[in-house]
C-alpha cells in the first residue's frame, strides 16, 4: 500500500509549538476512537542498532539494548502464556541466554507488585541477544518468529511489539467507551521513565522513515484497533483538506 501521507519537513510560524497536536476522531459500532495524527502521519521508525541510545539514565548506544533494558510487564496470565509457549520453541542458535534462563529457574520472575515480567539478567531483559552473540544483538523471540515464518506478534510480550504505540480507553457515566491511540510517552513508564537520558518518540534522530508511521505499523495497529476501524481511520485521513503540514513536535524541537 503507498503512503496515506507525506512525512512533513517544514514548519509553519504559529503552529510551531511542540504543545500541540493534532487529532482525528469519530465514532464506530457504539463507540468513539481518537487518534494522534501528529504522531500517526510521523516519520518515525525503530533505531534499535542504529543510534538507539536505551532508557537507561545515561547514553547506552554502545550496549545496544533499545528499551530492553528492564524486562518486559505481561498485561496478563494469557500474554505470559503465550510468550512461554513461544520460548519454548527457541533454539540455544537463536537465544544466547536459554541455557541462563534455565539455570535460573526459567525466563519469567515475578515482580515487585505481584505481576510477572520477564527475567534479567546481566543488566538486561533475558531474551536479549547481546552484541557479542553470533546472531547480533537483539530479541531472541523475535529471532524465532521470523525464522518460523510467522508474526512476532505471536510471540513477544505486549508491551514490546505495541512500542511505540499506545492504545487506551476510557468509559463514561453513561458506559460509552472511547478509545485513545497515541504515541508511547515518557509518563507511560511510570516514575522511572523520568529517569531516562533519552527516549525515542521525543528525538528527532527516530524521525527518519520515507513512510508515515500509519503505513509501517500497520500490523501493530490492526491488531490493537481492528482491520475495518484501521480502514476508517485512513478514510478519514485520506478525506481531509489540503494542510501545510507541520513536523512532528520532537524533530521541530532539534
């Protein structure tokens, strides 16, 4: 599919302002969905091994651990599930740390607040290839998936193939239920995401892509909003007046 959009490059004098953001919405079987354009027609892209600098509190570039540094949160006991069934799969070729992984009593620890993440080790999530391992660095489940021919959708946390995206929703009094899809900020990390030296969807060294981000995610955006209210939503985009578009507030603040 060609691009629903052009990745802008210019600014425009009054709208240069970092604080504000576009946003499509409208309404579908019952209920009300709102989208971050300014971020959806962006020209970001994951730089995982190309200038990812990590989320710790200093510049992590040469370890090459993308934002894999604390172990990845299960949203619940199916997503844990489904992941440990995949692990299953992996091959000591495609995991350096499986053999890790069982000593110490497998790949999943539970957290301090009663949840389950996946284990660390090293500094690091566990299904994390390093940069000495003969494969590169990287994630071993996505590793699997790709040689298994099949979607890493199937096999990595939620939280890890979701990023950048963030899909949310809110019910009112009335038990009408809107949902929000927006880029992954800082304050979706909790307390800790303060701490980070740097994140990508805020620098402008991510902000690279020749394809808006609504094209190149559009696997991640389908699972999380559907295919017919994926289909709206470029209706919605395709259908709307000519704009000078303005860049995506953290390449108009470089």
């Amino acid at each position: 599919m060609s691009p629903v959009v052009t990745p802008p490059t210019e600014d425009v004098g009054a709208l240069d302002d970092p604080t504000r953001r576009e946003w499509v919405s409208f309404d579908h079987d019952g209920d009300t969905y709102l989208f971050d354009v300014s971020f959806l027609t962006s020209n970001w892209r994951c730089i995982f091994g190309q200038g990812c600098k990590g989320v710790l509190d200093h510049d992590a570039t040469d370890l090459g651990q993308g934002c894999c540094s604390h172990g990845a949160h299960f949203a619940d006991t199916p997503d844990r599930t489904r992941v440990r069934r995949q692990a299953a799969r992996l091959t000591a070729d495609q995991w350096q740390l499986r053999a890790e992984a069982k000593r110490q009593g497998g790949a999943f620890e539970r957290t301090e607040g009663g949840g389950w993440s996946t284990r660390t080790h090293d500094g690091a999530c566990i299904f994390l290839n390093r940069t000495d391992f003969g494969r590169g660095a990287g994630c071993a489940l996505h590793v699997g998936a790709l040689e298994a021919g099949e979607s890493f959708l199937d096999w990595k946390p939620e939280v890890c193939w979701q990023l950048p995206l963030r899909l949310s929703h809110q019910v009112d009094d009335v038990e009408h239920t809107t949902y929000t899809l927006r880029e992954w900020k800082r304050r979706d990390w909790g307390d800790g995401g303060a701490d980070f030296h740097w994140w990508c969807t805020e620098s402008p060294e991510a902000f690279i892509d020749h394809d808006p981000v609504v094209v190149t995610l559009r696997e991640e955006i389908v699972a999380l909003i559907g295919e017919e209210v994926y289909e709206l939503l470029l209706d919605q985009l395709r259908s709307r007046p000519a704009v000078t578009w303005v860049p995506h507030p953290a390449v108009r603040r470089a």
